[in-house]
C-alpha cells in the first residue's frame, strides 16, 4: 500500500498545488487516477480472507464469493510471467462454480495446499483439467502431492 499511496501523493499534490499546463494536468492527474485505483485494489485485498471448510470455499471481506465443493466445476492454474526471461511471475488459480468465481494469486498465505486441495476436489468431480493447468501443477509439485494424498485416502 505504500508505493500506491506515495504514487498517489507525488502525482496528485502538484496537481492541486501547482498551476499546471492542461498537458502537465492530464498526465499528472491520470497517473494520481491510476495510483488511486491501485491503492483502493490493494487495500481491498489487503482485508480479504480465504476460509476453506469441508463443504464451501469462500472469499470474505469486499466482494464474498462462496463456492459448494460439490458445484466446483472449473479449476485454472495459469503462470503470469513478469519478466521477458520468464524467471520471475506469479501464478493464478482460477475456480467456479455454481455460477461464481474466485482468482487467487499465489501472494496470498497458504497458495500451494490452495491449489493442491482444489486439485482433489477437481479429481473427485471428474473435472477435466487443461494441459496449461497440468503443467503448471507439475512444475509446482503439486500433482505428486495430491495423488500421494489421494492414494492414502483410499
């Protein structure tokens, strides 16, 4: 939250303090809108909280989603590359179900036993997953882990 709030004061304090060019105005003042946007997106995320029950997941504090494990029907693990030699990015898991989603991304607390548990309800509703999701899975371990779990459970 501090780069979105110093963003926001170096580019919106010169605009309500200094007379400026309407060139100099819609550039600083777009970036202190694009600034203020990204401050609001974080705080938001900053207070939302993840709860994963034996029946639900669900997604508390701005926006709740809450998805039945038993209408799970989709399931996406996709890797954003933030770098051109793809050695720094983030991944992003996609679920739905009874017609809601839920985007988690891999910053928040406990991405990978996430992932991995969507992975077994995924299996055990016979969720057809697409090979981006299989590979990411792989490359993170988690499709070991999960048919490990599973085959214990039998």
């Amino acid at each position: 939250m501090l780069r979105g709030a110093s963003g926001f004061i170096v580019t919106g304090v010169p605009l309500m303090m200094i007379p400026l060019t309407t060139i100099l105005e819609i550039i600083f003042g777009s970036l202190a809108m694009l600034f203020g946007l990204y401050l609001i997106r974080t705080y938001l995320r900053a207070y939302q909280v993840i709860e994963i029950e034996d029946k639900v997941i669900r997604r508390t504090g701005y926006m709740d989603t809450e998805i039945p494990w038993e209408k799970l029907d989709t399931m996406k693990l996709h890797y954003f590359s933030t770098r051109y030699n793809k050695n720094s990015g983030y991944l992003e898991l996609k679920i739905a179900g009874n017609g809601k989603e839920l985007y988690l991304d891999n910053s928040i607390n406990d991405f990978n036993a996430i992932v991995s548990y969507c992975n077994l309800v995924a299996r055990r509703n016979n969720i057809c997953l697409s090979k981006v999701t299989t590979d990411n899975l792989k490359a993170i371990g988690l499709i070991k882990i999960a048919q490990n779990i599973n085959d214990n459970v039998r």
